[in-house]
C-alpha cells in the first residue's frame, strides 16, 4: 500500500510517515501544495493525506485539481480549521474523510484502514476475543459461554472495541462513535461506560480483556 | 411635536383672521365714509350749481336720474336753508333704511357724519354738508348709507374664518404631520435597525438617507462607528481564530512525537509520564477548542443549521445519554418536562448547553442528592432550568461563573479535567440562540440555572395553544424520548 502525504509541517509529515511506516505503508511526502499535486498525478497512490493549509498550492486547489485527475484515489484532509463551513466545504470538494489537529496516530490509522478496505466489506456476524464472544444480529454477548446483558451504550462500545481489537481507541474517537459530538471534552462519560462494562466483561476473570492505556484511550486485546 | 405645531399655528391663524376682520371692517368704514362725502361734493358740484339758473325741479330731476338712490342703496337728502326739503331719496330696493326716518341734521359746523339708527337693520351712516349756491342760500346736503353691506360682509368674513380656520388647521396639521412622519420615518427605521446590531452583526449597516441633511449625517456617522466597532471586533476574533490555529500544529506534533516515543519499548514508569504528558495535551486541546468555539460563537458563524427542536425532547434525550453518571453517585434525576414546547437553534450546539449544566450539577452534587430538570412555557418564552442540590456557589463567585477560565472552586474543578470554558460556552451559545441565561445559588444548598429561550411556534398554531402546553411530570422521562430502554429501566428502580 502506498500512500502521498502532503504536510507542510516537517515534524507532522515526520511523525506520521514514521507512524505510518510502523504500520508497514509505503508512505511519500511533499511538502507543499505544488509538488504534492505533482506526486499524486504522477504516481498512482493507494490514498492520499492533505494538509489544508500549504505553500504554493492550497490545499483546496490541490484537491480540486486532483479530482480532475483521478476523481477515485481516498483522500483523507488534515485540518487544523473545524468549522462547520469548513466541514461541509472540504467534503463537498470531494474529501472522504477529514480530521482536525490534533489527532491521536490511531484515529489517523483507523480512518486510513477504513478508506483503504473500503468497497465489500465483510462484516462477520458473530467477533471472537478468546473467550469473549459477541453476536451483531442478536446483540448477545457471551463470555465462556455465559450470556452478559448489556445496555444498548454498552453493547454499541464493547462492539466498537472489539472490532478494532488490539487498537487503543481514544476518548474523542469512542464518544465519536458511540456518543454525540456535544459530548466530547466536557463529561467524563466514557471511562464511566468503560468501568461498567469491564465490571459485566472482566469481573470474576483472571484475565481482563479491556485495558487502559494512560493519555491514549482503551483496548480490548488478546494476552500477548 | 404635532400638538405644538398645531397650537403655534392656530395661534398665527386666529391672530391672522382677527386682524383681517378688524382691517376689513376699518377699511370699509372708510370707503364708506369716503364715498359718502364725494357723493354729497359730487351732487352739490354737478346739481346745485345750476339750481339758481335751472330752478330746484332740475335739481331733483337730475339727482334722481344721475345718482338714482333707490338703485345704488343711497340716502340723500337736500334741505333749503328754511328746513324744508327740497329732495329726498326714496326707500332703496333692499329697505336697508327708511328715509322717512333718518333724523334732522345736526345745527353747526360745514361738514360731519353722524350715526343713525334706523329700521329694521340698525345703524346708518349719514353725511352731511353745507353748501352755499351763487344766490347765497345755504344748501344741506346729506348722503347716508346702511351699515347692512358693510355689516354682512364682515359677517361675511366671520363665518368663513370660523368655519374656515378649523378646516385649515386641521388640513395643515394633519399635512405636517404626514411630512414630518415622513421626514422622521428614517430615524425610526435607523433606531430600529440600530437596536437590532449586535456583536453578531457589525457586518450590518444603517439605512442612509440622502436626504442632505442632520439626519443624514447622523446616519453616516453612526454608521462609521459600527465600522470602528466592526473593525475592532474582527481583529479580537481573528486574533483568537489565529491563536487556536497556531496552537494546534505545535500540539499536534507534540502528540505525535509523545506517541511515537510510546511505539518503541519503554518502561512502565516512562509510560505514565508519557501519558501523563499526553493527558496535558489533550486538555490543551480541548482549551483550545473552547477557545475557537467561543470566538466563533461571538463572531456569529458556524450557529450550525438552525432547526426546530422540540425542547423537552432534546433535555430528556441528552439527559438519558448521562444517565450512567447520574446513577453512579446515585442522585434523583427529577423530570418536569412540559411537551411540545419548541425553540429553534442548532441541535448540536443546544445539546452542548444541556451537557455541560448537567455535568456540573452531577459534579457538584453530593452522592443520594437530585437533580431536577424543568422545561416549560412562559408565553412567548420557553424556559429552561437546570437545579441541583449541589454545594453551591459563593455569593462573590455567582457574578463571575460565566467568565472565562473564572474557577469557583479552582482545585475540584481543575482536577476533574474541565477547561473553565464551559460555562463560558454555555453563555456564548445561549447568546447566539438569543437565550437569557441567569443562574441562582446558595452556597451548601444547590444552584439553579435558568435559561429562557424565544419559543417557536409553528404557523397553524393558534395563540391560545400557547398558555395551555401538555405537562408530564414524572421521575421518568416520557418513554418516546428514551434511547435506552435498559438504562431508563435502571433508573426507576
């Protein structure tokens, strides 16, 4: 998989493309908007990651350049503007996805893989964590064959979770996903939702499948 | 204004009219006066100088065919020296007087007018002079006329002032008042347009008038100041705008680097640093993100999609979203929810008020506490309270909650992770709704927010709808507003 990265900010390209690298991605950069649509009409990329603000070249123009080109490679834009407008601007000039500065690698990773597997995507029925077992047409959850009820919240994190098992998802990415946006920052709802579902998941386990990792977020992982 | 243009110009007209009928009156006393005395020289200059030669029937003959009294509404009258009466007029056609009647000339001097009162109309002028012939005999000539024209004239005059005036008056008050509306129709529309600018819409501008003059001016230069204040509120907000901007590329690297330190292999106590730097980044975010919120919010964009909520809708469905906060210190979360009770503003943004006063009445309030949350109609206004019997805030504190980054209790609130904007957001978002926000507190009691928005009705709505809203009051919120069925079951039990 090969990716163009397009960051005027030499520490940010630095870190993702080192990121992105660990990832196992082949990953090019530019550093400013007039080689970066250089790169992406020349090569053929896998996805392409855009900074908004550039030299040379906004990003703006790049992507609405690019489009004309190649108006299916994934184009994922870095934004450090989180504005409504600006939101509904970049998606209407033909963005698939946006994300705004700061951001946690693996809400960058999440999106890439999610972009990149885009197309038929198999969602099996039934997610297995060793003994943990949970069903997405019945909503049961089981663990060593021992049914867990759960609320709809928590059925919806603990699904979340396991699906992108052995990942450590951030507070802002689960109250994404799970939550309304007005939620984020404000309440410390997630680890709450968190405490309880690991008290039905993990209570009474040797082994506590959900982990914290301390300034990223959760885990569900297997013993390594 | 208008009264006292009307009053001034009664005054003028009543002071006007009087003195026309006061000149008119002079003025034809004079003219009568006059004509009189030249019609008494003309007779004796023309007539009687030739009586001696042509004898006194030609006297009479030529007066009657010459000044013909009975036509021109004439008195005369030619004595002899004797007394006897060489010609008398006859009654004139209108009967004004009656020349029988006329009195006897007065004894002395050459030439006088007397006043007379005869018939039926009153006052009569006569004049009278002497007049000496060529045979020496002293001749009485007298002429006289009824006041009657005179009279009806000026009655003439009175009448039409009387009932003109008014009318006048009334047309030319009822004009300056429509010209002075319509001079005054652009202050109006700029104090109302001035009323309606805010923070929100310098942008906005004044109608101007060109019409020349002070009001004009006045708009041009009201206008000129809403440009300072413009120009003045711009910088601030982009100023902020910039700020945040700035801020988060170097926070960006730093979580990045941070995070990529925690790829390799550390140790578990490095690892709590890092995330404990991580931590503080986070949080510098999410000031950051205050920050830009709030200078959005007071720049007036990005209000989100205005939609019709229905408001005790979006209370109860947000509320259950933190239902499990609420249930871990075990407070009451009490419900007074009044149905179909509409405002209109962004989903979102609304939501965000709502979280943030109820997250702090959870924070703030002791375990086994409550929390009630009431939304109702007030007329034209929809009301929304948040109470908790929480620990309160000081009475120095209670001015300053909505400040920026202002802590009532700075240790507890840091520690919990907030920014000290939320409040400051709730109060910017309550403003972009044009919301009144107002909060009441007594310290180790609890604190009530309060929030009244414009309530919006719906165009088939009839008034009276208003003042009779559905009340559900309950401990549990109504059932259609609830998202899950599992945690609203935990909460009655």
């Amino acid at each position: 998989m090969r990716l163009l990265l397009i960051e005027d900010e030499a520490k940010v390209a630095g870190f993702v493309s080192r990121s992105l690298a660990a990832e196992r991605f082949a990953v090019d950069t530019a550093g400013d908007g007039r080689s970066g649509l250089e790169f992406a009409t020349t090569y053929q990329y896998d996805l392409v990651i855009l900074d908004l603000m550039l030299p040379e070249i906004e990003g703006k123009d790049v992507l609405r350049k690019l489009r004309k080109v190649n108006p299916n490679v994934p184009v994922i834009i870095l934004t450090a503007r989180d504005s409504l407008k600006d939101k509904v601007d970049i998606i209407e000039s033909g963005a698939d996805d946006y994300l705004t500065k700061p951001f946690a690698f693996a809400e960058l990773l999440v999106r890439v893989k999610a972009l990149l597997r885009r197309g038929p995507v198999s969602r099996a029925s039934t997610i297995r964590l060793e003994d943990l077992e949970l069903d997405r047409i019945s909503y049961q959850v089981k663990r060593s064959g021992l049914r867990i009820p759960l609320t709809a919240k928590e059925f919806a994190l603990l699904e979340y979770l396991m699906s992108n098992a052995g990942r450590v998802l951030s507070r802002t990415m689960i109250i994404e996903h799970v939550w309304d946006q007005s939620f984020d920052g404000i309440t410390n709802i997630v680890d709450v939702y968190v405490r309880h579902l690991r008290n039905k998941i993990d209570d009474g386990h040797e082994h506590k499948l959900i982990q914290t990792v301390r300034g990223f977020g959760y885990t569900i992982a297997e013993r390594n | 204004m208008t009264l006292w243009h009307s009053v001034l110009l009664g005054t003028a007209l009543i002071v006007f009219g009087f003195s026309v009928y006061m000149g008119l009156g002079q003025y034809l006393s004079y003219s009568i006066h006059r004509t009189l005395a030249e019609e008494g020289r003309s007779i004796s200059e023309n007539v009687l100088v030739d009586r001696v030669r042509r004898g006194d029937d030609y006297v009479v003959r030529e007066t009657k065919e010459n000044y013909a009294p009975e036509i021109k509404g004439l008195f005369i009258r030619i004595t002899r020296p004797d007394g006897s009466v060489l010609y008398r007029s006859d009654a004139p056609r209108d009967g004004s007087f009656n020349p029988a009647q006329v009195g006897q000339p007065p004894s002395g001097g050459t030439e006088t007018f007397r006043a007379e009162t005869n018939g039926r109309s009153g006052k009569m002028l006569v004049h009278s002079m002497r007049y000496v012939t060529q045979d020496g005999q002293v001749l009485l000539v007298e002429t006289g006329t009824s006041y009657r024209a005179v009279q009806s004239t000026l009655h003439g005059l009175l009448l039409t002032l009387l009932v003109g005036m008014p009318i006048v008056v009334g047309i030319s008050v009822l004009g300056s008042y429509l010209m002075m509306r319509k001079a005054l129709r652009p202050v109006d529309d700029i104090t109302r347009r001035a009323e309606q600018i805010t923070s929100r819409n310098l942008s906005e501008r004044l109608p101007t008038i060109d019409t020349g003059d002070e009001i004009e001016r006045l708009s041009q230069s009201l206008n000129r100041m809403i440009g300072r204040l413009d120009d003045a509120f711009q910088h601030i907000n982009r100023f902020s705008a910039d700020v945040s901007h700035e801020l988060r590329t170097p926070l960006t690297i730093l979580r990045g680097e941070l995070e990529g330190i925690a790829q390799h292999r550390v140790q578990p106590e490095q690892m709590e640093m890092i995330g404990s730097a991580l931590e503080e980044t986070d949080r510098l975010t999410r000031i950051v993100d205050h920050l830009l919120e709030i200078s959005r919010l007071d720049a007036g964009e990005g209000s989100g999609e205005a939609k019709v909520l229905d408001l005790g809708e979006l209370v109860t469905s947000t509320a259950e979203q933190l239902h499990l906060l609420v249930d871990e210190k075990e407070i009451a979360l009490r419900y007074k929810i009044a149905l179909g009770v509409e405002v209109e503003g962004s989903e979102s943004q609304l939501q965000e008020v709502i979280v943030n006063l109820l997250d702090n009445a959870i924070k703030y309030t002791a375990p086994h506490g409550w929390i009630d949350l009431s939304v109702e109609a007030a007329g034209e206004f929809a009301v929304l309270e948040i109470a908790d019997s929480g620990t309160g805030i000081s009475a120095e504190a209670l001015p300053h909650v909505f400040e920026r980054f202002y802590r009532a209790d700075k240790a507890r609130s840091r520690a919990s992770g907030g920014t000290g904007l939320g409040l400051a957001i709730v109060k910017s978002i309550c403003t972009a709704h044009e919301a009144e926000i107002s909060v009441s507190s007594i310290k180790d009691t609890g604190t009530c927010f309060k929030i009244t928005f414009r309530r919006h009705f719906r165009s088939d709505e009839t008034r009276e709808r208003k003042s009779v809203p559905l009340v559900a009051e309950s401990r549990v919120p109504p059932s259609n507003a609830t998202s899950d069925p599992k945690i609203s079951a935990l909460e009655t039990s």
